[in-house]
C-alpha cells in the first residue's frame, strides 16, 4: 500500500508510505493522483492533510527513475502538485523528518504547511546537477521572498522547521502530535469557508534592489560553477518568477530541469549519491550484526590530525579524552582546537555557547590510564611503526577487553599494529584525511583479523562523525594515497620532460579538480612526502624511475606554503601561488641532467598521464581485492581528493571515457616511457576483450 488514508471527522488523513524516503515513484504519483481527486470530490471531506510515515515525509522525486526510459502511463511529479494545489478543499502539509526536493515541492503545493520541531525542508537538487522541476523556482519565491528562495534553491541546503517558520515555508511549528495538529489547521480552514492559498496565484513580494539581489547570487553561485550548468539554470528560472505568468514559467522550468536531468554532469553526481550508500554496505555486516555503541572515545597524540579527530567527536556530541605524554602538546592542541571553533564563531556558523558545549565533550590526560574505559582509542602519533606497535601493546594491557583500538596511519600495515596486541579482531584503520575536521573521507582499513563486529562499528561511528566512511584493505597507502602516488609521480616526469608546475597546475584545475598536484603539495607541506619517500628509499627498486626535484626543493628548506616557498613562492603570509623562477631553474637542471630534451607537452597528454595513470592504479587496487566495488575509488575520490563532481570520480569518469581509449593512451605512454605503472592493468585488458567498463562487468 503506498498510500494510508483515513478519515478523522471531516478530514482526510494521505499517508505516504513508500520506504525508505517515501519517494515520490511513478506508482506513488498515480496512486496520489487518484486519491486526491477522489476525496477532492467527495462531499463528507472538508479538508486533506498529506503526510509521510517512517523516517520522514518525502524525500523527492525518485532519483532512480531518471536513469530509466520515461514512463508516461501516470502524472509527472509537476502534473500531481498543480492537482493538489488546484483542490478547492484546503490541503494541509504535515511534514516531519525531511521534505526534500519535490518533497518540498509537494508542500508548496498544499495551501498550508505544519512542521515537526525538528522537521527540515529544502530543495537539494543542485547537489545531483538537478533544479527543481516541479514548480519549486516559482512556488518558493512566492513564499519567502526572491533572496530566501535564490539562497535555498542555489546552495541546496535544508534549512530548519524553525528558520521555515521565520521565512514563512510553514504556517505553523508543533512539539506535540504533528497530525493532529494538521487536522486541527484544515477543520479550522475549512470552517472558514476562505479559498484555499494557492501560491500560484500569489506575486513575488516586491524587492527594492532586486538586480543587486540576482547579481549578488550569480556572482556567489552561477560565477563559481566551474562550467556546472544547473546553477545558471536555476537561476534563470527563479527569475523568470518575476516577470513570466506562472504557467509560462512552469514551462520554461520543465525545459530547464530536462536539460540538466539529461546532462552528463547530472548523471555523474547522481551515481555519487548513490555509490556513497553503497559504500556504506559491507558484505557480511547486517543490521543485526552486534555492535559497540561509542558512548566515549580516546584520541592518543595530539597533534594536528589528533586534535582534528577530537574535533569530530565533540561536533558528534561524543565525549572524547585526547592524550599526550606533553603537557605542552597538550596545551598548544587545546588553543588550536579552540580556534578552529572561534572560527566558526566568527563565521556565524556556530554559537558561542554552541562552541562551549562542543568543547566541554573534551577531556585531556598526560596518563594512557585514563582512557581505560574508552570505547574506542584512536591513535595520532608518530607514523612509526615501532612507536605504534608499542603504544598499542600499551593500550591493549590497559583497556577493557571490548574496546577497539583503532589507529589513523595513512599507509602502514595495520596487520603489524594488530599483532602487537591480544585483541587483533578489535583493532582496524580508521584514516582520516587532514584536516580531519573538514575532510568528510574516512578510509576505514580492515586487517586480516579484524572482526565483523569491529567493522560494523567503525563504518556505522564513521557516520556519526559526519564522515563519509569506506572499507578498504591492507596495502600500502591503501586506496586514495598509493592511487596519488602514481599521479604525483607523473606530474613530476612531466616536469623533467617539459612542463612547468603552473602548466601541470592550471590543466589539472580546468579539468575541475580545486589544485593541481604542485599547489595541494605546497598545501599539505612538502616535508610530509619527503619523511614518507625517504622511509621507503631503502626499498624502492633500483630500476623505477625516481624524480628528486622535490626532494632538492625539501634540501632547500621549500616545504611549501608554510615555509613561504615550495613549488611556488608565497608573499609574507599569503597563500597565492607564484610561479619562482628559480624552481624552473631546478627543473630546466633536473632535464639537462638527464639529458632530456625539454618539448612542448600538450593539455591531452598532462590529462591522460596524471588522470589515466590513477584509473590504472584504481583497476589494480579492484583486482587485489582492496576494496570491492569501483564505486568505492570514485567515493573516496571524491571526498578525499576533489575529484570534480560532474565527472563522477576515477572509475565512472573511465566508463564514460571509454576504457579502450585509456587502455591505447596507457600502452602508448608505457611502450614510450617504460615506466610499470602506466602498463594496462589485466582488468583493464580484459574489460576492454569485453568491450564492458567498470559498471558494466
Ligand atoms: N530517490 C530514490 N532513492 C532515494 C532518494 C530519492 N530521492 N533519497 C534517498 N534514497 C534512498 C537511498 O539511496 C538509500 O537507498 C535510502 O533511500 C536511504 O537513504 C522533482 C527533481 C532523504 C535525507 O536530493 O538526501 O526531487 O542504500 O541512506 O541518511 O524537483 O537520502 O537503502 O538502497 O541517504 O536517512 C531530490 C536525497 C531528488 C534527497 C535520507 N531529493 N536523499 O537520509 O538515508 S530530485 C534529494 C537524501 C527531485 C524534484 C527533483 C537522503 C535523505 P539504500 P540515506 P538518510
């Protein structure tokens, strides 16, 4: 049954129930379509509520529809709302959990709307290269005003059943029981005879300085779309809010949304949506699978990645302990953390007594004992194994038996860190990537005795944090760090074949990545790499092809951005790359001592040795079993590195490339150069026999 309807005295109550998200499916919009008219017809209903059971009233249009062909046997989403809208019996919204894209369309189509307290609404659809396609660029500034509707319509973001009440998106906010006081609304509307408010025929309240207004918003949203067309698209169509006839708008809104529905862009970000949930699964862990519920948490070392790890934890309202033998650690970790709250103060995004509350979840000590009764120990020290594997020797004596220690190291074998201790099936990576309050990726390593339990755990606290979590294996630097390894060590060749960094940069940015590979290392500070090259120079082979440009850029104190130069130099306090001739100067010397010709290197061959080159890797790290599905490369890609949206990350972007292509462009370069990791990896060769991809196996 998709639809639960019930009769309370003269009202009609219209349940969604469509789980999970009570979306709004082709079978859901006729089953609506014909119960609404129904009741709109019948004499003993006086007023219609529509609601949602389970989580939430209705998260959108069904996002999996727009990938298959058309169907055209019941009412589009658009056809359904202007239905409801035109009933002459007042239809009231009662909206709990999220209204979400034509969830909140559907709202818009009621007359009135009720609120839960802790209820959101908006329209996201920006987030799939979407717009809103069913009257919301024309229904919502009706309603709050052209600013408000330009702001939720553009960043897609909820906003709360509070702040939709200041705005005007909902008539009322209940605590109590949210249906009863929808039914109470509509007997009350319907006692009063008026015509039902139909947004439709309402104007856009006036404006005073309107053009500032849509020139403040394309500056902000549609001039840093970085080649995205929806922004442009949603733009266009709130302003034709002012100045079209609704229906006329409502057209050009269609034409609009069907354009953005079919680009590549849309299908990109769509199948990010949903390889992230994926990702989320794993194979073997089931609802039922029991798991430690993280009531408090530890955090050993704190320094940056461990004050950042700290961070999410109290963001999480998780009480969190972070240790360090230094007192002086200690004290510079908690002014830093200090700060980054005071930012967001300054930046109004958090309260100030939000900012206490948050820091009143973290706790110190100078004593490991005191992080005994954690249930989960993340370690953030020295990325030594020896100081690892003695520190979780320490733990594991310490510890109740049930807790897992988890460790945040970006590329040693967790398997080693296990041994150290009596309770390897609780013990597993949790990587999280710097800063690690702001970057949403966790690669959650499970060694070879990790158990189901653990895992369970980690991906479901992975969540709590905020944190988009992904089960990866054992190896070195598991997924995202051994796939960048081979990208920065192309762009590097490329530098001693004839490119200059700015070059390298300025493609790798055009083709939507937010720096190229020279600006994020002068970001990240170049010393990191360094430390981590020379720890495997001893067993590096000979015979691989090694670029020591940044090694001599490291010798010369240019670590980057914190040092004022790297790869680029910086202004005093500026975070501006220029270019520096005399890092040219090293490079133009790194090619004469290899007796390289410099030449010309063109945009396609920058693209294809840095871009392929991980594709490469990425189908290797599928063959080894590392992760098990290529959409957990493009998750952890996306949100780990910036791989652009629109391009869906390293394994959809191959697909859509088309993997005989990559694989000629790779063989080319490897027959040219030699180099091992541009040879075609088997499972590109064999997809390629094929003639499949990596979604279509
Ligand atoms: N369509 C289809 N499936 C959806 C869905 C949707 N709109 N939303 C969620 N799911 C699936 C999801 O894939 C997962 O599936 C399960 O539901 C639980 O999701 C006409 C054109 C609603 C806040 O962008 O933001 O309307 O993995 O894990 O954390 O103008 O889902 O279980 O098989 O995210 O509780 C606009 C997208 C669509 C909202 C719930 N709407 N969804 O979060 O659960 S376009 C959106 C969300 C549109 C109109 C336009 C979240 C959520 P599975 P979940 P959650």
């Amino acid at each position: 049954m998709l639809l639960e309807t019930e009769l309370r005295g003269a009202t009609a109550v219209v349940c969604l129930s469509n789980p999970p998200v009570n979306a709004l499916s082709s079978a859901m919009r006729g089953a609506m379509f014909d119960q609404l008219s129904e009741l709109d017809s019948r004499k003993d209903v006086a007023g219609i509520v529509v609601a949602g059971s389970g989580r939430c009233f209705c998260g959108g249009a069904d996002i999996r529809e727009f990938d298959r062909p058309a169907r055209h046997d019941e009412p589009l989403v658009p056809a359904l709302i202007n239905a409801i809208e035109r009933s002459n019996k007042p239809v009231i919204a009662a909206i709990h959990g999220v209204a979400l894209g034509g969830g909140c369309e559907l709202a818009l189509g009621c007359h009135y709307r009720i609120a839960a307290a802790d209820a959101r609404l908006g329209l996201p659809e920006i987030k799939l290269g979407l717009m809103p396609g069913a009257g919301g660029t024309q229904r919502l500034p009706r309603l709050v005003g052209l600013e408000a509707a330009l702001q939720m319509i553009l960043s897609g973001d909820a906003v709360s059943a509070a702040r939709a009440l200041d705005l005007g998106l909902v008539d009322q906010v209940v605590e109590a029981d949210l249906i009863d006081a929808a039914v109470a609304y509509a007997e009350a509307r319907a006692g009063g005879g008026e015509t039902p408010r139909r947004l439709s025929s309402l104007d856009v309240p006036p404006l005073k300085d309107v053009d500032s207004v849509i020139e403040a918003a394309s500056a902000r949203f549609v001039a840093r779309a970085r080649g995205l067309i929806a922004p442009g698209h949603c733009l266009e169509s709130i302003e034709n809010s002012l100045s079209m006839p609704f229906e006329s708008a409502l057209a050009r809104e269609r034409e609009l949304f069907i354009e953005c529905r079919e680009s590549e862009q849309s299908k990109a970000q769509r199948h990010l949506f949903f390889v992230e949930r994926e990702a989320a699964k794993v194979p073997g862990v089931s609802k039922k699978t029991p798991v430690v519920e993280v009531r408090r948490a530890a955090v050993v070392g704190c320094g940056t990645m461990g004050v950042g790890i700290a961070v999410c934890f109290a963001d999480a309202g998780i009480p969190v302990t972070v240790h360090d033998a230094s007192k002086a650690a200690l004290d510079t970790g908690f002014e830093r953390m200090r700060a980054i709250y005071q930012t967001a103060v300054t930046k109004s995004r958090l309260s100030k007594r939000e900012m206490e509350a948050r820091l009143s979840h973290v706790g110190r000590a100078e004593d490991l004992a005191a992080l005994a009764d954690a249930d989960i120990v993340i370690e953030a020290i020295v990325e030594e194994m020896d100081a690892k594997r003695a520190l979780f020797r320490t733990l594991d004596a310490l510890c109740k038996p049930e807790t897992i220690l988890a460790t945040n190291t970006s590329s040693l074998n967790v398997d080693a860190i296990a041994a150290a201790t009596k309770r390897p099936d609780r013990v597993i990576g949790t990587h999280f990537f710097s800063p690690a309050h702001v970057m949403k990726l966790m690669e959650n390593v499970r060694a070879d005795a990790t158990s189901l339990e653990t895992i369970a755990c980690v991906m479901r606290f992975s969540r709590k944090l905020n944190k988009v979590g992904v089960l990866v294996a054992v190896c070195d630097g598991f997924v995202g760090n051994r796939m960048y390894h081979n990208y920065t060590r192309q762009a590097a060749f490329l530098l001693e074949e004839g490119a200059l960094p700015q070059q390298v940069d300025q493609v790798i940015y055009d083709f939507g990545f937010p720096m190229g590979p020279f600006a994020v290392g002068d970001l990240a500070g170049l010393d990191v790499s360094w430390r981590i090259r020379k720890r495997r120079a001893a067993t590096r082979p000979s015979e691989e092809r090694y670029s020591p440009i940044a090694d001599r850029l490291c010798e010369r104190g240019r670590f980057g951005q914190k040092s004022g130069a790297g790869w680029y130099r910086y202004q005093p306090g500026g975070r501006k790359p220029e270019p520096d001739p005399a890092v040219d100067a090293l490079i133009v010397a790194r090619s004469e001592e290899m007796g390289l010709e410099r030449r010309t290197i063109d945009e396609k061959e920058i693209i294809e040795r840095c871009v392929y080159v991980l594709i490469n890797e990425g189908a290797r790290i599928l063959e080894e079993g590392i992760v098990s599905r290529p959409g957990d490369i493009d998750v952890i890609w996306r949100h780990g590195y910036g791989f652009p949206v629109h391009r869906g990350g390293p394994m959809f972007y191959a697909d859509h490339i088309g993997l005989k292509k990559i694989r000629d462009a790779l063989l080319c370069y490897y027959q040219r150069d030699g180099d091992a990791t541009l040879e075609p990896a088997p499972m590109i060769e064999e997809l390629v026999k094929k003639n499949a991809g990596f979604y279509s196996r």
